[in-house]
C-alpha cells in the first residue's frame, strides 16, 4: 500500500510481523529482570526487520539472516555463561543418556515457558486486528534504550553472606593481599593475580612426631554435589550426621564447581591455591601432594569409590595429578543402587564403605589413609527401585539416603573402637537453587551457592573422649586449612590421651579469601558481594537469583 507525497508514491514500512512476539517476550523478561538488554544491537536488528525490501528472495533471505541473529542476541542478553562453553562441554554431553539429554532440555524449555509461549502468540493475534502492535513494540524498545543508553544497566544484586568472624587465631593471607577499594577491572584483575601469587608462597609441614604406639588411620569422603545451600533446599540442616562432627566448617569454599578440580584440589592441599591451569600440570613442590606426605610419615594408601571413575577420566586423574598410587578398590558382589548419568552402575554408600572397613580390619599395615568418592549426588542419576522421577526430583530422596547411610557408618566406626580420624569433604555443591545465570543443576561457573561446601572432620577410637562442643572454624577456609588441620591432628595426635579439645586443632589454620576458578569462568568475593570474569579481564557483579 502507498501514500502520495509531492505527486510520489511512499512506500510504507511494513511491520515487524510474528517477530513482535519474539521483542514482546524479551521486553517482558527484561522488566522480570530474568533478561538484560542492549539497546545498540536489539534496535539494529529492529531497524533491519523493518527495512522496505521490494524483491521477495530478498525478504526470505533476511529471515535466513535473522533468525540465527536472533538465536545469538537472547543469548548475549541473557546472564548465561558463553557459547564457547557449551561448544566445550558437547563432548560429555554427548557421553550422557538420552533420557537424561531430553531432562537437560526440559529444564531450559519448561510447561510454564510454552504457555507464556502460547499466551503472548494468541495475544498478537488478536490484538494485531485492531492496534499497530509494531508500533507499540517499536515504541517500547526506544523507551527502553533512553534509559539503558545513559545509565549503565541495573543488575538485581543477590543476598550477601555476613562475614564471620574467626573465633580462633588463624594464619592471615600474605601482607601483599590487599582488598581493593575500587571494583573496576583493573583493580579486581590485580587483586586476582596478587592473590595467586600470594597463594603460591604458601604451604603445609607434616612433621614425623605421631608416636609409633598409637597409630590412626585417615578416611577422606569426598562427596560430589553437595552444598549447604542444596542441603537447606531439601530440608535437610538438622540432620544428625552434622551433630557428630568434632570439627565443622562454616565458610569453607570448594574454590571450583567441578569434580576433576576438586579432587586434584583436595590432594594438592599442601600448598596454596593454584588457578585452574595449573591443576592439570604438576604440582609447584612435591610438599603439594597430600597422600605422598602422608605415604611418608607410613601410611598405606587406600582407593574407594561407589563408581568406575572412568567417565572423564577422574580415576586416572586422581592417580596422575593427584599422586595417589593405590588401585581403585575392586567392585565385585556390590549391588546396583543408582543408574548414573551416563548409564553406570553407582553403588550404595553405606554397603562400599562397610565393606571397605570389612577388609580394613583384616589389613595387617598399621597406618592407611584412605579416599573414598561418591557421586550418589550426582546430576542425571537415577534410583534403579523407587521413585522413578527426573534427577532432580529424587535428589532430596537421594541426599536423604546418602546422610543416613554417612550416618549409619559412623555409628559402626564407633561400635568398632578403630582409631580413625575421618574427613568429610565434598567436591562442590548440586546448584539444586540456579540462578538467572545457570539453571538448576548446572555448574559451568563457579558461585557461592555451589562452592560453600559443608567440611568436617571426626575423630574415632576406643575411650576417646571430646572435651566440649563441636568447634566451628568460621574464618574464609579452603583446602589449605584443611590439610593443616590433618599436620595438626597428627601433631597433637589425640588419642595420646583419653580426651581432646579440637579447638587446640584449629588455632593456626590459613585463612584463604573466597576465589573460586573453572576454566573460562573466576567468581570472587569482595566486601561480600560477588564478581564474575567470564573471559579473564572484564568484570561484573554477579546476578543471583
């Protein structure tokens, strides 16, 4: 249709058509504050929708362009880590079963999105009869760059942690660390690189005095996919599994939010904190490798887990970038107990652990510090009998089963009178919560709410008695403090007499400030609230919920 101006003919702009309903969905999740919003590249794709074209292979080969352009510009509006890193993960991804594929995509594509879907499609469809929706589209957009255009964008700022305290001394970071007073990039890129090398001047002594007539054995429980935050989610922070411990961390942080890191993490303790890069090359000091200092004050090596370890290779790294050099723990006569995410079987915690102390107890070696992985927790498994709901709604059921059987063993340790000291350390937390970063479950970056991990340490013996309640270290710790505690325990070494106070085991643990790494992503705490670099050098406050 034309107009006559001056005796020419004017074409009118045609409208945005159906992809009014692709910027009416975005301009509503924008003011939801699920979706952010740049105004530069969202009005140049406008301006090409509405350019006039007059040939139709014109018009068919801009939607060809458009749609991907499309694709890509709700992702770059939205909080989600890059594409890259989807790219970097296809090959796990493609390792997982097809039903737990198909949960992967429900969880980004739900009931409620179709709907709202639908809703706004039908909405377009009737209102277009009667009023230039374009228009109005159009016009909303512009509002929306004036604003976004003069001020930097608002970012919801998530619920900050209090800072606790320590109620012990504890061994402060090198003097060089300094808490920046600006959060502009060049001053949180200096603050993460002075940290590092501050952390790399630090490391643990294990000294050779436990004496010879008292022997105790170490069992580390490293536990995948739990936090405290996933623990309060479930309902599950009275459970009596907390009470027992002599040793509780409360701000203890995983510093990664996988589990080959976080194992490589845990064995590397004796020195500082590395960057995820240097994980997969060898350690700065043999002093680093906690099992080999260990293996020298004559303890036997022990390797349990309730898997095969061999997705992602995580046993060969254990043994390789973990130095430990015992065989896994073999598996025969274990009944199924989870189908895991990528087909596995998984084994009841309670049964691997049972049988595991079964064979401790017919080993003539008088010293074995053992590690045991779990990954009952996991995303994408599912319970073999029972509920036979997605991963995530049997994770409570799952998390329930994993505490009382911890529990159960526990209560067995005790009625075995073995000396034995036994750390609980999981890998990282579920992100059972997920935020407008990351949906539920997953943990390509690093944040608090999948990092602050529940550590403890119990110790066990024949008329070994606690003097007092459980001590709670509530400074910033990572995994340094907890292999100065183990020198410590080893130091003082308990079971020298009937009774022990653990807070004596915690007066000298390093504090480490909250860094968390994986690879392409560096979450940091500053004054309590969270940044996030997703390319190493830019910076912005992490969006939460």
């Amino acid at each position: 249709m034309t107009d006559q101006v001056n005796g020419h003919p004017k074409q009118v702009l045609p409208g945005l058509g159906w992809w009014n309903v692709y910027f009416i969905l975005k301009i509503a999740l924008y003011i939801q504050g699920t979706l952010g919003f740049h105004p530069l590249e969202n009005m140049a794709l406008v301006v090409f929708l509405l350019l006039p074209l007059g040939s139709s292979w014109l018009r068919v080969l801009r939607q060809v362009v458009a749609i991907p352009a499309a694709v890509w510009l709700l992702h770059y509006d939205s909080f989600l880590p890059p594409l890259t890193r989807l790219w970097a993960q296809l090959g796990q991804l493609m390792q997982f079963e097809f039903s737990y594929q198909l949960e992967l995509m429900g969880r980004f594509i739900t009931v409620q999105s179709l709907l709202a879907l639908m809703t706004v499609c039908l909405g377009y469809v009737l209102l277009n009869r009667f009023l230039r929706v374009s228009v109005l589209v159009v016009a909303t957009l512009v509002v929306l760059c004036v604003p976004a255009a003069k001020t930097p964008q608002a970012v919801a700022q998530p619920e900050t942690a209090t800072r606790l305290e320590p109620s012990v001394t504890v061994q402060k970071p090198s003097d060089s660390l300094t808490i920046p007073t600006q959060t502009d990039d060049a001053s949180l890129n200096t603050y993460v690189s002075d940290f590092f090398q501050s952390e790399a001047q630090r490391q643990v002594r294990f000294e050779p005095n436990t004496p010879a007539g008292a022997p105790f054995d170490i069992l580390f429980l490293s536990i995948c996919s739990v936090a405290w935050d996933d623990i309060a989610i479930a309902g599950l922070s009275d459970h009596p599994l907390f009470e027992e411990f002599d040793i509780l961390f409360d701000q203890y942080n995983a510093a990664t939010s996988y589990s080959g890191p976080a194992v490589i993490r845990l064995l590397r303790a004796g020195c500082g904190q590395e960057t995820h890069s240097q994980l997969f090359s060898g350690a700065p000091s043999q002093q680093c490798y906690l099992f080999d200092n260990l293996k020298k004050l004559g303890y036997e090596e022990n390797l349990v887990m309730n898997h095969d370890g061999v997705f992602d290779n995580f046993l060969k790294l254990i043994q390789t970038d973990g130095q430990v050099t015992a065989d896994l723990m073999p598996q025969d006569g274990f009944s199924p107990y989870q189908k895991a995410f990528d087909g596995k079987s998984i084994y009841r915690d309670k049964q691997v652990l049972e049988d595991w102390l079964t064979q401790r107890n017919t080993d003539s070696h008088a010293q074995i510090v053992t590690l045991y992985n779990s990954i009952s927790l996991h995303d994408g498994n599912r319970l073999i009998r029972g509920d036979r709901t997605t991963s995530m709604a049997s994770y409570q059921l799952r998390l329930k089963n994993l505490l009382d059987d911890l529990y159960a063993f526990f209560q067995t340790l005790k009625q075995s009178e073995r000396n034995i000291v036994v750390v609980m350390i999981p890998e990282h937390g579920a992100g059972m919560k997920g935020d407008r970063m990351q949906i539920s479950g997953m943990r390509e970056i690093p944040s608090q709410s999948i990092t602050h991990i529940p550590v403890g340490l119990k110790v066990f013996g024949k008329d070994v008695v606690r003097t007092g309640d459980t001590v709670h270290v509530t400074a910033p710790s990572s995994h340094q403090a907890l292999a100065q505690l183990i020198s410590n325990v080893l130091a003082q070494n308990p079971y020298q007499h009937n009774s022990f106070d653990p807070a004596t085991l915690i007066r000298n643990l390093p504090e480490t400030p909250v860094v968390s790494q994986n690879d392409g992503s560096t979450v940091i705490q500053i004054n309590g609230k969270p940044y996030v670099s997703l390319d190493g050098r830019s910076w912005s406050v992490y969006p939460g919920k």
